[in-house]
C-alpha cells in the first residue's frame, strides 16, 4: 500500500525544478549569437584607456619643448598612475607565467566551469547503480517530499553559479545547462512545459524522430556514459584521458635542429612500408601545438602519408619563453624553413621535398617558397620545392571579397601593440588572448563545441575518441610577441603578402630586406593545391586564393585545374575537418593524387 502511494504521489516537474534557478547568464535571454564576456570587455577598454592616458603622459614627459609646470603635471601624474598600472602588468605577466588565464574574469568562469561539471556529475551519480540509471530511485526522489527537497538544493547550488557567471550569449555554460535540462527530464520522466527536449532527434519537418521511450532510454544510456567516463567537463576530461600525450606517430627530433624553442620532427617510414622516395614538410600555425596533423589513429594526416611511403618532417614550434619575446616572423618564416630544408637535402640527397602547410603555417610559407624561387633562380639553378598543398591558409586580407572583413574591424578597434607589450612584453601572448579572438571570428564556438561533445555522449567510443582533439583544442601555445604584433599589423591589416609589400631578408644583397616577387613561383615552376572550406569564419574561402593567383594557375579554370597545373577545391568543411574522418578522407585522396601526378 505504501509503495502504491508513493507511485500515485504528485512528481515534481522539470520546470519547478528550474524554476529553483531563475533566470541567469546561462539563458540567452538576450539572443546572443556568440559568446559575449562583457564584464572582461568592460574591464579590458578600462585598462587600455589607462595605458592610453600613460602613452600620452610619457610623450608629453619627453618633449623638450614643455617647460614648468605642464612638464611637472606630466611627470607626477605618470608617476601616479603607475602605480596603478604596475601591478596590472605583474598580475598578467604572473597569470601568463602559471598557464592561468591573466583575464581574472575569464579565470573565474573557469573556476564555474569545474564546479558546474562537478554538481553534474555528482547528482547524476546519485542515480547510477551498477553502471545503470536507476529509474526506481528517481521516482522514488521525484514523489517523496526529502526526494524532492534534495533535488531543490542541488538546483540551488546550480543556481549560484549560474548567476556568478560572467559572460552572455552562446556560452559554454549555456551548454552545461542543456545537460542540466536533459537531466532533469531524465530524473523525472517529463518533458518540459510545450514538450521541449533536450538533446532530441527530429525528422526534417520538425515532428519526434523516435518515442518518449526511446529518447529516455537513449539519454540514460549518455548518462550512463558521461558518469562512467566522468566527462562532464571537457577539458579536465581531455586532460585525464590523454594524460597530456596525443599523436600517434613515432617521430624523432632531428640532431642539432633546436633553434631557440623550435624543433624539427622526423616522422620516418614504418617498418613494412616502402619508401617513394619523397618527403613532406609540414608547418604548422605558431598558435597551436602541431599534433592537429598527428591527432589520433584514423585522425592523422601524418599516419596516412606515412603509410604512403612518404618520409615526413614536421615543424614543432614549441612554447615559447622569454627568449622568443624579441624574435621576429623573419625567424618563423625564413630563418627555420632555410635551416630546416637545407637539413632535409642533406638528410634524402636526390629526394624531391613537398610542402604542406595548415593555416598561417601555409600563409607564411609563400612568402618564403618566393624568396626561395627569387634566391636559386638568380643564382642559375632551379627551384628545387615545386608542390605545396595548402590546407585553410588565408593570403589574401582585405574589406571586401576575403571574407576577413568582420575581424579586420575588431583588431582596428580593440588590437593595441603597445598594450600587448606592455601586458605580455616578457612572457608572450598567452593561448587564452588567442582564444578570445578566435571566439570573435566564430560566434557560438564555445556552446557548439561543447554542446556537440555532450550530443555524442550516447556513444562512449564517441566519448574516448574526442579526447585527442578537446586536449589540442584547450591547450594552446604562447604566441611570440613581437612575431604577433608583425602577424597583425603587417599580414593581417597590412595584407604585404597578397599586395607584394611583405619583404623578407636573404643571403643575397639584391633581395635582403626587400618586397617579396610572389610572381616568381609561376616562372619557378611551383603548383599549389589549395583546400578551403565554405564554412570556414578563420580562413573564409575569399582569402584563400594562392592557387588562384600564384604558381603554375590556369586563369581559364582555377577551381580545379589538373595536369602540371595548381589545384584549387573548395568543400563544404569549417577549419579544422582534419577531426572528422570523412573529411580527412576527402583531403588525403586528393592531396595524395596531387603529390603523385
């Protein structure tokens, strides 16, 4: 009798339970298409403003000019207002130090990251008994008054850092508490008010692809999961499933090839492979650490060449320190390929090297490819690199048909050289900064990526196999300062390269220190392949256009031009499709076929 009357006892619903909650942050009341932090922007136009008003006092100071009392007021209010600005610089510059965000507002939402994930994974556990969802014990919390008061806490906890929270929009948190409302419908077997839910497949007309049933099953099963994996947050998961350790490929660093922190990779053909007598260069972004060729088995451009027969050499940038605070995009892009390739030549006499380059690795390896070409020609011999397969590398930077125009805008508004030195002068551009900004390029990245982790969870294979790439995708590297400020200021607004202005030294006195011939590759003999995507907001199509204008181009035909000519394909992907194995397939057929012909 007592059991029929607990069954009968009114349920509480997923609605009175975020109800608990309120409205907060993690909504989008707002109807933002992004993640806007506007408490860090607030905070962020303050101290630029401030260092503004130093720059200003400092110029005032050294005018010999000013006399008296306007160069006192100067000097003491300078003086003044580095005290307050000091500790500012040594708070950045220690967060930077310690991998912590130097954004202290940003740090905090980290911070509510953690514990949210943790309330997650706590109060789901409560209901998981031998691996499974126990639905007796939820109904038993769901009908009974204690029951129902534990889940009213546990929403309470919620609700604190819900409205702790410091950034709108299209959130990482916004995603958490879709897992938060799938949870609730799992626990009490209701679907919210008007029938939402989470998480639920529909049929292209709008209508349930499958039963209540079978969605409660389905979502019990991702819980089951994300217990099991403890994978409610992404990047402490990511962190304990790879230990820190992705790639699969063995590799060696090459004798005597460490200048400053960077290193080159020998990837050498496995054993049972026959080498074809050819070797791939790979360069890769100086924001990112390289393993996004090498991410996992069935996820790796370098595997797959590999098993080619190519010997492959792969560009490790390291993090950089304090020494790499002064180094310029003329080490990156002319100092490292000189030392590297002429290491290769030595290394496979004879053999033809081939170059592939991933996003700014492949812009700022054009630029050199022409010095290059520039270099032998005038020296009488041939070019000796003539095939560079280019993957969602940006060339072209302007307002209008690149694509960049939207991003072009927020650096004129936002993007302060100074203020980037006097930040982060000793201790490089931390990943976080980096990650703002791709944030800006890609409105929504943090709820759709973290969203879409959560909507795979139903599978655990689907759980293990994101691993490699959230730890590459959370752990970024430091970017060498005065390098960025020459990335912005000089390829990114400048656009040197596309309009032939960007100058890079050499050996030879005709060409040191001038403009770059980007022409010479047509005359050098050089093909490009150029991949893009449609869907891609960091490389849009519009500005990946080297093998539209560059090397051996068919100007009749320069979507795809086959025989000795350049390659130009453009797929419906995003930037980074190397992590679907249906889209790595579609690029290494391809880039295979154009090494090959």
């Amino acid at each position: 009798m007592a059991k029929e009357k607990k069954v009968n006892a009114e349920k509480i619903t997923p609605d009175e339970l975020l109800g608990v909650i309120g409205v907060s942050a993690a909504d989008n009341v707002e109807h933002v298409n992004t993640a806007l932090a506007w408490k860090s922007k607030m905070i962020g136009a303050q101290v630029r403003n401030l260092f503004g008003y130093q720059r200003i006092l400092d110029s005032v100071g050294k005018d010999v000019t000013l006399f008296g009392p306007w160069a006192v007021a100067a000097a003491w209010q300078s003086a003044l207002l580095d005290t307050v600005l000091r500790p500012v610089r040594a708070g950045a510059r220690i967060a930077v130090g310690a991998g912590r965000n130097p954004d202290a507002i940003a740090d905090v939402n980290g911070w509510i990251y953690k514990n949210y994930s943790r309330l997650l994974y706590t109060l789901t556990g409560f209901f998981i008994k031998d691996g499974k969802f126990d639905r007796e014990k939820a109904l038993d919390i769901c009908t009974t008054e204690k029951g129902k008061d534990y889940l009213k806490n546990y929403m309470d906890e919620f609700a604190q850092l819900e409205h702790a929270y410091n950034t709108i929009g299209l959130t990482r948190l916004k995603a958490m508490k879709e897992l938060l409302k799938c949870l609730l419908v799992v626990i009490t077997e209701q679907p919210f008010m008007g029938g939402y839910l989470p998480f639920a497949k529909t049929n292209p007309d709008g209508s349930p692809a499958i039963s209540f049933e079978d969605y409660l099953a389905e979502n019990r099963r991702r819980f089951e999961n994300l217990v099991s994996e403890n994978a409610f947050d992404i990047k402490e998961y990511s962190e304990r499933e790879t230990a820190g350790n992705i790639g699969c490929s063995i590799y060696e660093y090459v004798e005597g090839s460490t200048l400053h922190r960077v290193r080159l990779r020998h990837y050498p053909v496995p054993k049972g492979t026959k080498r074809n007598g050819k070797v791939i260069y790979m360069v890769t972004p100086l924001i990112n650490r390289p393993e996004l060729f090498d991410l996992a088995p069935g996820k790796s451009v370098v595997e797959a060449m590999l098993k080619a027969g190519y010997d492959i050499y792969l560009v490790d940038h390291g993090d950089p320190g304090w020494e790499e605070t002064e180094l310029t995009l003329d080490f990156y892009g002319k100092i490292i390929p000189d030392l590297y390739i002429e290491m290769i030549h030595k290394r496979h006499p004879g053999e033809e090297i081939y170059i592939m380059g991933y996003c700014m690795g492949g812009t700022l390896i054009m630029p050199y490819l022409a010095r290059r070409a520039e270099e032998l020609l005038a020296a009488g011999k041939p070019m000796d690199i003539r095939k560079v397969a280019l993957m969602a590398s940006p060339v072209k930077f302007n307002d209008d048909e690149s694509g960049h125009a939207p991003i072009r805008s927020l650096i004129r508004r936002d993007y302060d050289p100074y203020l980037m030195k006097e930040l982060f002068g000793a201790v490089n551009i931390p990943p976080q900064i980096i990650e703002a900004g791709m944030n800006e390029i890609q409105p929504g990245v943090q709820y759709t990526v973290v969203l879409g982790f959560y909507g795979r969870a139903e599978s655990k294979e689907a759980i293990r196999d994101a691993a490699p790439f959230l730890y590459w995708l959370t752990h970024g590297t430091k970017f060498p300062i005065t390098a960025h400020i020459q990335w912005i200021q000089n390829i990114f607004i400048g656009n040197q390269i596309y309009e032939g202005k960007y100058c890079l030294p050499s050996a030879d006195p005709k060409f040191d220190g001038k403009p770059v011939n980007m022409n010479i590759l047509k005359k050098a003999g050089v093909r490009i392949f150029d991949y893009k995507g449609s869907r891609d907001p960091i490389a849009p199509a519009g500005s990946c256009v080297a093998g539209e204008t560059w090397g051996q181009v068919d100007k009749g035909n320069v979507r795809f031009t086959g025989g000795q000519l350049n390659r130009t394909i453009e797929k419906n992907i995003g930037h980074i499709f190397v992590v679907s194995r249906k889209h790595l397939a579609e690029y290494l057929k391809l880039v295979k076929a154009f090494y090959k012909d």
